[in-house]
C-alpha cells in the first residue's frame, strides 16, 4: 500500500493542527470538534487532500472514542471476534471493503469498536443513507469525514458511489470502507417479506439474514479492487443468553454480547464480471445463512478462531480528561447564570435541546423506527431490491 509523503509545510500544518485537535476533546468536545472541522476543510482542503484526511483521522478518533467509551467502559458490551490467525495479523495495516449482516441496532458501533483495537477507528467509512448526515453531530462528523450518503435512485447514486470509491485512492492511512449489502436492518417482518420474494422468484429462502442488494458490493470492488487487498466478509450474531444489543441499553450501563465472525476474502481471488460479482456476493450470504445456523446450534463461531481484543484505556482518558475540563469550564461559567432568571432559562433551553438530540439520536439507531425518520428525510435504503437476474 502507497502512501502520499507530506511535505515540508505540510508536516508542520499537521503538527499545528495535532494539539488543535486535542483541544476538540477537553472542552465541549463535540462542538470545538465541528469548528476545528470546519477549519480543517476551509484552510487544510484546498491545500492538500492527504492532509485534510490524516488531520480528520485524528479527530474522528478523538470524537467516537467517546461512543467506544460506551460501549466498553460503561456498559460492559462485549465484542468477541471469531478469526484465523493469519487473516488477523493483517488488521489495521491494509485497506479493506467490509460487508456484513446488519443484525443488530449497533452493528456499526461493534465495527467502530474492533477498529478502534487495531488502529482504524480515525479511518472508517460507511455507505449510508442520505437522511444520516442531518443527524446532529454524528452526521455532520460523518459528511466531513467523507462518507459515502446514498438516495433511494440507482440512477443518482451509480454516479455518487463511482466517484467516491475512487477519490479512496491514495488515503494516506489504512481504511475500512463499510457496506452493509441487505439495506436496511434485519427484522422479524423483513425477513419475512425477504422469504415471500426469495420463494416467489426461485431464491434459496433465508432464514437468519435477508436478500442481499448486490449493485452496490459489485460497483465497490469494481472501482476499489485495485487499491484494496481485501474484503472482509462478517458475520454478526448474538449469543442466545444475551438480551439483544441496543442503545437504549447501553446509555443505561446495561451489558450486552455480540460475536463477529470475519472472513477475509482476497478482492484479486473475487469473480472478474460484474455478474460474477453480483453471484459471488450472493452465494456468500447463503454461507452466512449456514454459519448463523451453526452458531444459534453451538452458541459460538468456534473457540478455536477467538481472537481476544482487551479493553483499552485510550476511550477512557479521552473521555476523562475532557469531561474534567468540561465541568471546570462549566464551573466558571455556570455560576453568573444561575444568578439571573435570563441565565436559568438559557441553561434550561440549553439542556432541553441536548436531551432533543439525544432522543433523534436514539431513534435513529433503533430498526424499527429509523425507517420512519428516515421517511421524514425523504430517504429510504440504498438500494432497490434485486430480482433473480440480478436487475433491480
């Protein structure tokens, strides 16, 4: 893998821009993280792209450590990867295209999680829907970060995902770029729905994960196999004594379980057409399809591949040292407020519009209700469905 030297003026900018973003995280971090942002693009873009994108890193890392946090240190969310040695031992040092079954509300923060272990977290993209980058914060992190946000068109998105896949080309740090090939979320009437179509058309019947919608996996490795080694093919399940993940219960502190089982596929051993492509992308599900069967019969992926990914301190200091500079600057600032009725109502409507955003933000993550957010975004999933000839 190539990576873009810096030069001289740009070192420094990086190293100007390095305890900036450190900044971002010890004071109101998500706010000062969006104004260094917004500095990073308006000086550091029209520059150089690289440099944009590595000081990006860094603050991306910054902002969802916090969400790592979470997962790790507040609600004790166990994450167990299920890999062979050799596949893992190239973690975190090449780019990778990541498909995966979209079980659970947080199957992106569980890939957040992972990459943050081998050093990717600053790094990861996603192909999401476009009623994503209106959430507060999150998706604004996500619009400056470059991911990739989908209409409900082909004929709009072919030309967005073309684009965008190649602009990946010479990212200065190892990436994951995720794609989550169903389209939307798995449940109990989807997948039903999933079952009537694949029997009306001829298509094995799924019983653990829906139909996948193979143009976008077939425009992704079209357009990246030439810079990216690998796929990762994951396998999300939940083990039977654990309560299904969601984010209501993790900002509540309560545990849940999730096993990933990974297969890293090489995207040079990948079919060459784009038929063959959209088969193989197929077939991979049917063996998806097996694997979850075998882990709901075993409750495991098996022990042999467990791969131990210990709890790191990073999310933690992070979220330590800017909370103690958020309380101390609140300290100083709170107290004149609180001395005025006008002071009182300022932070009232200031908590008020945190716990608003709070719940979108909730909403959003949860599979029965995204869709109807989404709706009053005016988007839906990325893809339309695909029919037994691979047409949609």
């Amino acid at each position: 893998m190539t990576i873009n030297p810096l030069s001289k003026f740009e070192v420094w900018l990086e190293r100007f821009f390095r305890p900036v973003s450190v900044l971002g995280f010890t004071s109101d971090h998500t706010s000062n993280v969006k104004i260094v942002q917004v500095l990073t693009l308006i000086v550091l873009l029209p520059i150089s792209r690289s440099l944009y994108r590595r000081v990006n890193v860094m603050l991306m890392e910054s902002l969802w450590s916090e969400l790592v946090w979470l997962m790790d240190w507040w609600a004790g969310v166990q994450v167990r990867v299920y890999i062979d040695a050799e596949s893992w031992s190239y973690f975190g040092n090449e780019h990778a295209l990541v498909i995966s079954n979209h079980r659970s509300d947080l199957d992106w923060l569980f890939g957040w999680v992972l990459a943050q272990r081998v050093g990717c977290l600053g790094s990861t993209r996603a192909v999401m829907k476009k009623s994503t980058k209106y959430l507060p914060v999150m998706g604004w992190s996500m619009w400056f970060s470059e991911y990739i946000f989908l209409e409900r068109s082909w004929a709009k998105d072919e030309k967005t995902l073309k684009s965008s896949f190649k602009s990946l080309k010479g990212f200065p740090q190892p990436f994951w770029l995720a794609l989550f090939v169903e389209g939307t979320r798995f449940t109990a009437a989807k997948l039903q729905q999933a079952q009537e179509y694949a029997a009306s058309s001829g298509l094995p019947i799924p019983r653990n994960v829906l139909i996948p919608r193979t143009k976008g996996f077939v425009a992704a490795v079209s357009n990246l196999r030439e810079f990216v080694p690998a796929v990762y093919d994951v396998s999300v399940a939940v083990p039977k004594e654990s309560p299904p993940p969601t984010m209501l219960r993790a900002l509540s502190g309560q545990a849940s379980v999730v096993h990933l089982h990974i297969r890293r596929v090489m995207t040079s051993d990948l079919p060459a057409t784009e038929d063959g492509l959209s088969q193989w992308c197929k077939d991979a599900f049917v063996l998806k399809d097996d694997l979850l069967d075998k882990h709901r019969e075993q409750n495991t992926f098996g022990e042999e591949l467990y791969q131990p990914i210990p709890r790191p301190l990073k999310p933690l200091l992070v979220v330590v040292g800017w909370s103690a500079m958020l309380v101390f600057v609140s300290g100083k600032l709170m107290t004149p407020l609180f001395s005025t009725w006008t002071g009182i109502a300022w932070v009232t409507g200031g908590l008020g519009t945190i716990f608003f955003l709070m719940q979108i933000f909730i909403m959003s993550t949860q599979s029965e209700r995204s869709s109807n957010l989404a709706n009053t975004r005016r988007s839906t999933s990325s893809f339309k469905p695909v029919t037994a000839n691979g047409k949609s």
